[in-house]
C-alpha cells in the first residue's frame, strides 16, 4: 500500500492537497484592534503547502478576546487583514479556514477595551491568570452569566462570524470546543450552574455548541463547518462529571448535522480516553487527528484508517516547509519557546526552509 499523507481528500467541501493539516495555534502577531497584519500573511503563506491550515482562533466580537494581539474577525478592518492572508495561501494552492474562538471567562479587563465584560455560561471565576501588554500577570475576570436572551445572541455572532470568515476568502470555519474556552464552560459540569436549557444534562450542556455549529452551517453551509474537541482536557479550570460521555453527546449530534469535519486531539490529561475511538464510533468519518505526530505515526493512523488527515502544531512553526521535509524524509527544525508569543518576526516568520537549514 502507498503513502497516504500526500494524497488529496475532500472533508464536506473542503479539499485538501494533502492530509497534513497546520492545527490553529495562538501567537499573538495581530494589531491591538485585532487586525490580521501583514506578517500574518507571510506566515501563513510560507505553510500554504499544507492541505489544510486552520488558523488560530478569532474572537467573533470582542466580548470573546482573550488574548493581547489575538485577530478577531468582527470588523471590515478584520475581514480586509484576513483577505490578506487568505490569498497568500491560495497562490499556494492551499485550502485555510479559520477558527472562531469565544473566550467566555478567560481573559481581563485589561486586555479588552474600556467596558467590555467577560461573560460565561455562570458567574463561576476560573483559577488562574493571564499576561496583559498593560499590567502584566492579571487573575482572570470574574465574568458574568449570559441570559437566556444573550446565550441566543451569542450563538448568532458566530453565525456572523462565520459569513464574515467566507467573505475573508477562507475556505470554511472551525469551532474551538476546548481549552476552556465558552464551548466548553457550557459543556462543563464543573463550570456550568444553568437552570435553564442550557445547563443541566450532558443534552443541555452541549446545546450551545450544537447551535452554534448549525447557525454557522446555515450562514455557510455545514459541509465548510468543523469542530475541535479534545475530550478529557481540563485546560483553564474546567472539569466535568464525565467529560467522555459529555463529548459524545455532541459528537452525535455534529455528525447529524453533516459538518464537514471533527478535528480531534488524544485525551492526554485523562488516559482512560480513547479519543480517536470515541470519535469514530459517535461521530464516524472525516476525522483529523491532533497531538503528538510525526510523518510515521501520522502514516500508520492513516493506514489503519484511525482518520482522514493528521494536525500538526508544533512542527509547523519551526518548519514553514513541513510538508516538503516529511514527503522527503529531511530532518525537522525545533522551535524557540521564548519567542512564541512575542511581537515581530521573530520566531515566526524567520525559520529556514529546509535547503538554508542544511547548509548553515
């Protein structure tokens, strides 16, 4: 049997060159108003072989910025930065769709502009604290629990989002269901206080994110629509009475409505998941597995038919020309921790191409 890695498929109507997928990955390189910037679009340009790149996560309004320097894609000024990058990925032949991520209760006030609140499924403060350009180290904001009213109106914004994300040139849009972000405080048992149809039961508690997953399938279409999970994480203070079951829940109800892919990580915080697995069996095909790959292992995964297509996070920052390396079996480059989320090129727009690395 041949290599699969390098071969195309199509996940909904999405098509992929290949089966190495860029996994979104915050790094801080936008303006302060959330402008995708010009070194932005270097960036993703240099990785624009990748079958897939999901760029990392946007807020769709600023109540959901986390981040100092994090895009967002709430303005005219967001989509005409993001159509910047969305081209220089297409001349490479490649395929990009861009992340919408909610914060919810993660981020500060001294981050977001003047009277912007932080907002959760419940007045519940996460543990923990955050960087700030303005004031350094800062605990997390305690937010405030969305209405009924609100939790609807948010779940439209992604909708906006989404439509906004289209007319940026991408090629579809990836709900961020982890880390702690407001997906997942809805999802959270531990996190989660609501009396209403969005708390309770492990149905209540994914309903946000279903509904966010069909009122962006109805802006653009569900087949340019994914999701990440990563059942069993805990990232940002969340926990849940049985996170496995609770991912379950909403992996059947996404495959209902016939998204075009799940993006999955392993269940490294909670080894009694089998991720993959409860993937395959809840959600079923069109799976791009996360966390831990390199060319072999991804290879293996796809041969045994475990997925579709493997994310890489960490090899793609060090390595703009990953895909070259692995279809040629050339030696990969590691990264500098220290400058992942520091403003400028360096550490990200300044590692080599695999022909300068071998010959300095």
């Amino acid at each position: 049997m041949g290599q699969i890695l390098f071969t195309p498929v199509k996940l909904g109507k999405i098509a992929l060159q290949n089966r190495v997928v860029m996994a979104p990955m915050t790094r801080n390189r936008a303006a302060e108003d959330g402008v995708p910037t010009e070194l932005m679009a270097e960036h993703y340009g240099q990785r624009g072989d990748a079958g897939l790149i999901v760029a990392e996560g946007s807020w769709p309004e600023v109540t959901g910025q986390a981040y100092c320097r994090q895009p967002g894609i709430e303005t005219a000024e967001h989509v005409r930065g993001w159509r910047r990058v969305t081209d220089a990925v297409h001349a490479r032949g490649g395929s990009i769709v861009l992340q919408i991520m909610h914060s919810g209760r993660i981020g500060s006030s001294h981050i977001k502009p003047p009277g912007v609140r932080s907002v959760s499924s419940s007045a519940v403060q996460a543990q923990g604290q955050i960087w700030t350009d303005a004031a350094g180290m800062q605990d997390f904001d305690v937010p405030q629990a969305l209405t009924t009213q609100e939790v609807r109106q948010a779940i439209a914004e992604h909708a906006a989002a989404a439509r906004r994300a289209v007319d940026a040139g991408f090629d579809g849009v990836e709900l961020h269901g982890t880390s702690g972000y407001l997906c997942m405080q809805f999802m959270s048992s531990g996190v989660n206080r609501r009396s209403d149809e969005y708390g309770g039961n492990a149905a209540n508690r994914v309903r946000f994110a279903a509904e966010c997953l069909a009122a962006m399938g109805d802006a653009i279409g569900a087949e340019r629509v994914g999701l990440r999970l990563n059942p069993g994480n805990t990232y940002n203070d969340t926990s849940d009475e049985n996170s496995a079951a609770t991912h379950a829940e909403l992996m059947r109800q996404a495959a209902r409505q016939g998204i075009a892919y799940l993006h999955v990580m392993r269940a490294v915080s909670d080894p009694g998941i089998d991720a993959f697995k409860l993937a395959r069996e809840n959600f079923g095909a069109n799976l791009i597995l996360n966390d831990g790959f390199d060319a072999q292992s991804a290879e293996a995964a796809l041969q045994a038919g475990d997925g579709q297509a493997i994310s890489f996070a960490r090899h793609f920052i060090a390595n703009p020309d990953l895909v070259r390396r692995m279809r040629l079996g050339l030696p990969l480059s590691t990264f500098d921790r220290k400058t992942l989320y520091k403003e400028g090129a360096e550490g990200y727009n300044d590692y080599a191409q695999a022909a300068e690395a071998l010959t300095t």
